[in-house]
C-alpha cells in the first residue's frame, strides 16, 4: 500500500476561502493535508473535518515559516492561498496599506518559496 502524498495549505483559515476548499478538495483525493495560517480555531475545525493536521503560521514572519516547515515534516505539494483584500478604491489607499498588501503578497510569498523550496528540493515535490 502507498503512502498519501502530504499536502501543505497555507491561507486554511479562512471558512469559504480558497484555502478552505483546496484542504477540502486534495483530502478527497487522499492527500494527508496539512492546513495552516493564522487562526489556529478555524484551522483545527478544519482539519477535524477532513482528517488532516493543523499548524499556525503567520506567512510574514519569516520564523514562523521555518517553524511550520520543521513541524510539518516532508511535504510534496505546497499551496499558498494566504491573502488579504482591501475592498476599496485605489484612489483611497494610504500607503500603509500599500506597503501592508505588499508584505502580504510579495514578501510573504518570496519567504514561503525560499524556506518550502529548500525543504522540498528532497521530497520530489512541487519546485517553485
């Protein structure tokens, strides 16, 4: 018998999110899924229902990173659905929230493929 492959989801925490619904659809296919982001409440709940493993994870900060990589194990397949939005106007914006969106999506995501690349490279996982 093979061994499921194990998922990481990053951005889980969110009910009804993008996150959410990739955790949901790659433990259907018999993935081993690990769900993490911020709020560790909505993440447990989540892997309760799908059977999977739950690890908080603040994207942005660049220990937390590492210390999920080192808590999850080997993973094969990584999927970051972690994001915000604004729901404003850009001609709105302060440049607070701009440099705020810009940590969120750029540096955040930058540091996930750094630290999950390395660790992955040995898995024969996804490569970024």
């Amino acid at each position: 018998m093979t061994q499921a492959r194990t998922s990481l989801v990053i951005g889980a925490s969110s009910p009804g999110g993008l996150g959410e619904a990739t955790a949901r659809r790659l433990a259907a296919k018999g993935d081993a899924v690990i769900v993490a982001g911020r709020r560790l409440d909505a993440l447990e709940r989540l892997a309760g229902e799908i059977g999977g493993r739950a690890i908080r994870c603040d994207v942005e900060d660049e220990e937390s990173i590492a210390a999920l990589v080192a808590e999850a194990g080997p993973i094969r397949v990584a999927v970051n659905a972690a994001g915000t939005t604004l729901g404003q106007s850009i001609l709105k914006l302060k440049r607070e929230q701009i440099e705020a969106q810009w940590g969120m999506h750029v540096t955040a995501n930058l540091l996930l493929l750094k630290t999950l690349g390395g660790a992955m490279k040995d898995t024969g996982g996804s490569r970024p």
